[in-house]
C-alpha cells in the first residue's frame, strides 16, 4: 500500500488476552485441568451442565486472578457476583459461560511496555475479569465432521481487556510479550499460546487523523502466535485503509486469521451485549474479598519483571541490554540474583549468566532448575579469574566443563585438578621471562631498534614456556620492565 495513503489513518487496536490459570482443578468444579489427557475425560455432570448440579468458586483461581490485577496497577474489586453469558456453540454443553460482566475482580490498571527505538508506553486497562473456558471443537482436513473436546470446558480464565491504545502490530506484540511475561514471573499461567493457554483477540479499526470518531471495529481471532498477531493486525489495518479508499463500508464482524495466507476472513457478524443476555448467575454466592485476603496475596507477590530491572540496571549498574535478557524469564532473573549474593563483580555474573549458563540449558533443552552448579559456584569462577589465579578463557572452557561433570566439587578444587592454577609470582615468572630474552637475542636487538610489537612474540613465548600458566597481566609488566631496562 502506497504510505501516502497509509499515513492518512489512525489505526486504533484493543487486546482481549485471556489467560489459562494453572490450577489443578477447573473453575467451579474439581475436574482436572491436566493437558493432554484422552479426549472427553477431564469432566463430569458439573462440567456439563447437568440439571441439578451447583457450581463451587475456585479460590485458588481467585488468588491468581488477584494477583495479575496487582502486578498491573489495577484497583480490586472487594464484592463480586459471577454472571451468565448466555450463546449456543458446540463446545458450550451448559449453552452458557460463567463469567464476570458488571464487576470484573480487576479494574482500570495498566501495562507498561518497552519498543524496539527504546521508548515506553502505557497501555491502559479497562478490565480484567474471571471467566471459565469453553471446550475445544477440532475439524479434521478433509471431514465435514467436528469432533468435540470438553476437557478444556470449565478452565477457569481470567480476560485482560486493553483500551484502544495501540496503534501499530509492534505495540501490541510489545503488550503481549509484558503480559507473558507477567503471568509466568507470577506463576499463573504458563503462556503457552501453541497449546492455547495463551490466547488474543484483536479488535482493529481505522480512522482518519484528526477524526474525533473511532471505525468500526472488527473483531480477529484465530493467532495462535505472537508473530501472527502482528501479521493479523497489519494485514487488517490495510483492509479496512482499501476499503474505505474505495468508498466502501466496514462491517463489524468476527474475523478469522490464515496463518498459512496472512489473510482474515468473516466467520459472523459482531454480537452486541444485549445477544448475550447477561444476568446474574443465581447458583453461585457473592463473593467478597477481605482485608485479611488482600493482605495475604500482597504479601505472596514475587519482585516482577520491572522491579528487578530497575535493581539490575541501578543497584547492578547492568547496561539496560543485559537487563532486558536477564529479566525475560523470571527462573534466569533470580538466579543471576542469586549470583549477584555472592559476589560484587555484577557484569561478569551477568557475562557468565548471558553467555556460558544460558547456552549449556540451550543446548541441552534444560530448565534452570536442572542445571547442575550452584549460584555460589559461579560467583567462585569469577572471584578465580578477578583474583588472577586462573584465566577467563581456562575458567570459561575448562573449568566450567569440568564443574558440570562433577557439580560437588568448588571452583579452585576443579582448577587445582586441571592443573590450571596461573603463576603470578614475580620471581618465578621473571626467571621464565629470563629464560625467553636470552634465547632470542636478535628479536630482543629488534625490539631495542623500535619494532614494539615483538612484545607479543615473547608473551608467547613465556606462555609457552609456562604451559599456560602465567598471569598474562603480570607476565606482561614484567616483560615490559626487563625489555625497557636493557
């Protein structure tokens, strides 16, 4: 599309993410919420609806969903009361979601997120409110048939709703990659939109700058990846521009989203409140949360991602680079923490957690909670190599390899074994630089003419002669001081 033309609008976007809670059981019943069990097994006469059964509050999935509205700003809502969503689909067995629709637990709040030029924006909230999850319809290639899967149906989720204030696909992936991290740091969900724990609905409109009128909004669905939402969004915008450019009208519709074309297509018309038929769902309680509940959950929140950053990047003095990377998994931030502990040389914790830690778990699809050293035995490496005993490259290499194989021995024990320990001591590595100078008495007659960069010649050669072992920062002084006293 020609940018002339682009530039003209005002795309104006809204996210609804709604995020699967870890509980071990779903929302208002004890039916397992485990993944990847046999179809249609995770239920009972709760889960579907049967007439005659009553549904029971979750507290746990309360707990969590108290927890993301305190780690994005929002105000909590003390008295709540759980409402029906009434619509027919498939995978619906009662033909109405329990959900939240005039006092959602969370309210207003907001996120704060970073963009690729180093510029922050707030994106606000509008809500945040529990909900459970519907079932999961599959249709094969090639049949007319849906199979139908209720497992899924009665997960209990919470909805983080945005207010309009994205304006690009990168402010959007920007807010969903904060909310996953978000949501993993406080251990509520674990994100994962391949198996749809994780899912976005993007509502896009365009406007012409200046307009005080927001577009018609069209809802898209179907993106089961951050990098599709981005695609979803950029190719609706150019939609909606083509069409109005053209003179046509936007309907507000549904939209699904083909990975495989880029495109999006109309599913249905958009819904209004009223089809939904909300009203009060009569056989669950009001539900209140107390001072002393509040406090409890206060009082169980973890330091969260813009907390540590500011830690790492202030009290640490880590380039904001490093605290970005250190701080996108919540499990690699604390255990740089820990490292930190233990040692006051902050860069080279962070070096090592960046570089030598984080490519072993990589390598080998690890979770950091398997690797096999210690916080403490990293802090060991690096006071080894401050304190000039063994080198970085030894260190990083050797030693490093050596500790995984044998994770219960220390840092100076291992380069003891290895035989890595370096000479530092004046004497001793003077005899060797000794040695060197009088056997090359024409490069040592060069060096005197002028031609400096023989020093690395004899460095060499003093490594060589110490298999390795000498402090190259200490050998090289006193190279120095017997070539220029010649």
């Amino acid at each position: 599309m020609d940018k002339a033309i682009f530039d003209k609008y005002q795309p104006i976007i809204g996210l609804e993410v709604h995020a699967q809670l870890s509980t071990v059981s779903k929302a208002f019943t004890a039916d397992t919420t485990e993944y990847g069990s046999m179809p249609n097994t995770n239920i009972s006469a709760i889960t579907l609806g049967h007439p005659g059964t009553l549904p029971k509050m979750n507290k746990k999935a309360v707990d969590y969903a108290i927890k993301m509205g305190l780690a994005t700003n929002c105000s909590i809502t003390r008295h709540n009361y759980f409402d029906r969503k009434n619509y027919f689909y498939p995978d619906l067995p009662k033909g109405y979601q329990i959900t939240q629709d005039k006092t959602p637990i969370c309210k207003k709040g907001h996120v704060d997120i970073q963009l690729s030029n180093g510029q922050e924006k707030t994106i606000r909230l509008n809500r945040i409110h529990m909900e459970e999850d519907a079932g999961k319809s599959m249709h094969l290639a090639g049949e007319t048939e849906t199979l139908i899967d209720l497992n899924r149906a009665g997960v209990p989720l919470i909805e983080i709703v945005s207010e309009p204030d994205i304006h690009n696909s990168e402010e959007a992936y920007s807010f969903l990659t904060e909310i996953k991290k978000l949501v993993r740091y406080l251990d509520i969900c674990d994100g994962n939109m391949e198996e749809g724990s994780l899912r976005c609905d993007a509502n896009v409109s365009v406007m012409l700058k200046g307009a005080e009128k927001f577009g018609v909004k069209v809802e898209v669905k179907n993106m089961n990846s951050f990098r599709n939402v981005q695609r979803a969004i950029d190719h609706e915008i150019e939609r909606q521009i083509a069409l109005l450019e053209a003179g046509e009208t936007i309907e507000s519709e549904t939209r699904g989203f083909d990975a495989n074309t880029g495109t999006t297509s109309g599913q249905r018309s958009k819904e209004t409140l009223n089809d939904y038929r909300y009203f009060p769902e009569p056989d669950l309680t009001p539900m209140v949360i107390s001072d002393e509940w509040l406090e409890r959950i206060k009082s169980e929140m973890p330091s969260l991602p813009h907390e540590l950053y500011a830690r790492f990047t202030k009290e640490y003095g880590l380039p904001e680079y490093d605290a970005n990377v250190l701080t996108d998994a919540k499990e690699i931030a604390e255990y740089f923490d820990a490292i930190c502990q233990h040692t006051k040389n902050y860069k080279a914790a962070s070096n090592w957690v960046m570089g030598q830690v984080k490519s072993h778990l990589n390598e080998l699809a690890l979770h950091v909670s398997e690797f096999p050293l210690k916080p403490a035995q990293i802090a060991e490496l690096i006071a080894l190599v401050d304190s000039g005993k063994v080198s970085h490259s030894a260190a990083s290499r050797n030693v490093f390899a050596f500790l995984l194989e044998n994770p219960t021995k220390t840092a100076l024990a291992a380069a003891e074994e290895l035989n890595l320990i370096q000479e530092s001591d004046d004497n001793a590595l003077g005899s060797f630089i000794d040695q060197v100078l009088s056997a090359n008495p024409a490069k040592v007659a060069e060096y005197k003419a002028g031609k400096r960069s023989l020093v690395g010649m004899f460095m060499g050669e003093v490594m060589k002669l110490t298999k390795g072992k000498a402090d190259p920062k200490v050998a090289n002084k006193l190279l120095q001081d017997k070539l220029n006293a010649l």
